[in-house]
C-alpha cells in the first residue's frame, strides 16, 4: 500500500466513512478508491482535491502525501504565510488589506 493510499484509507476511517459513502460524496467510484487506498492506482490530483475536501484536510498535504508538490515547492509561501494558521479569517483578511494597501502604493506614481 501507497502512503497516499495509507493516507486516504486512516482519513477515511477516522471519519466512519465507507467507501460507498465517499462515493456519494465525492463521485469517485468505491472500487477506484479501494485500488487507490491499495496502491493499485494512481489518484488524479482532481480527484485528490475532492477527497482533500471530503475528509477536511488540507489539499496542499495531500498534494504534499501524494508526490504532486515537494517542500521546496512551498518555501516562497511559507516564508511570507509563516504562522498564519494561527490568525483567525478576520486577522488573515487585515493582513491581505495590509497587502493590497502597499502594493497599491507601490503602483502609484508619486
């Protein structure tokens, strides 16, 4: 078994979820999921982000779990979002206006 698929298989059961029940909510028959929870098929990264979904986890680790980023993949972001998950959307959203503020000052022309 894959450790994507390991993965996929423990989000899974720690929500109590049968794999008729993803297949409801995700359209991704039970039987692909079952080969892809074994690692007898790859996981699309469309259909990654709708697992990603239906479990509640983030769709940057399971591209991260999956292969389909590295780390280094992510340094620019981390840098600039370091501890941001540690704001609330009010504080995330004062930031991104703090953001737009200066880019808008840089654009315009003294």
């Amino acid at each position: 078994m894959s450790s994507l698929g390991e993965h996929l298989k423990d989000c899974r059961k720690k929500l109590g979820l049968s794999l008729k029940a993803v297949e409801e909510k995700t359209g991704i028959t039970d039987s692909r999921l079952s080969k892809i929870e074994n690692g007898q098929r790859s996981c699309p990264g469309k259909e990654l982000r709708l697992l990603a979904e239906a479990y509640n986890e983030p769709v940057v680790s399971m591209f991260l779990t999956a292969g389909y980023l590295i780390p280094d993949d992510l340094k620019e972001y981390q840098y600039v979002f370091h501890g941001v998950e540690r704001l609330d959307s009010d504080e995330r959203q004062h930031i991104q206006d703090e953001i737009d503020y200066m880019i808008r000052k840089k654009d315009t022309p003294l």
